[in-house]
C-alpha cells in the first residue's frame, strides 16, 4: 500500500480517508485478498479529492479503481471480490 496520486499500473487505487468506516473495510478486504493495491488519502490533498470525484462523478467514497479501469463506490466487499473475478 502507498499513498501516491500515481500508483505503479497494474495496481488497485483507492480513494478514501482514514475517518471513513467503508474506507476502513475496503483497505482489510484488499490486504486480506493479498492483492496489490495504493491508497491516495482524499483528506490529504484537494487534488485527490478532486480526482476521485472526477473518477465517479461523485463525492462519495471510497472510491476503488481498477487497472482496466473501471471503478467502483462505497463497494460491498461481494461486489470487490466480483471485480477482481473471486
């Protein structure tokens, strides 16, 4: 896990915060998965903020982004593990 605005290509991004319970469950879902992943912390930078909104076309979080692209927000753990083909 990194919190970079770039993450290595291949990587699971997600956007979230450390307040955020749904950020909290995703981030142990991720780890537990062992899969590769970078989180960019929206609290942090107004940049980050404004590209996770951008991303989703919404203010919500966490927002998890995946190589191919495609996102998801305020994801189940079902709809993660559905994404990553588990």
């Amino acid at each position: 896990m990194t919190d970079s605005l770039a993450p290595a290509a291949g990587t699971i991004t997600m956007y979230g915060a450390d307040w955020c319970r749904d950020c909290r469950r995703t981030e142990a879902l991720l780890t537990d998965l062992g899969v590769e992943w970078a989180k960019v912390d929206v609290e942090a930078s107004a940049e980050a903020a404004a590209q996770a909104q951008a991303i989703s076309g919404r203010t919500n979080i966490p927002v998890v982004v995946f190589p191919d692209g495609s996102h998801l927000v305020e994801p189940s753990d079902d709809a993660v593990r559905a994404a990553l083909g588990l």
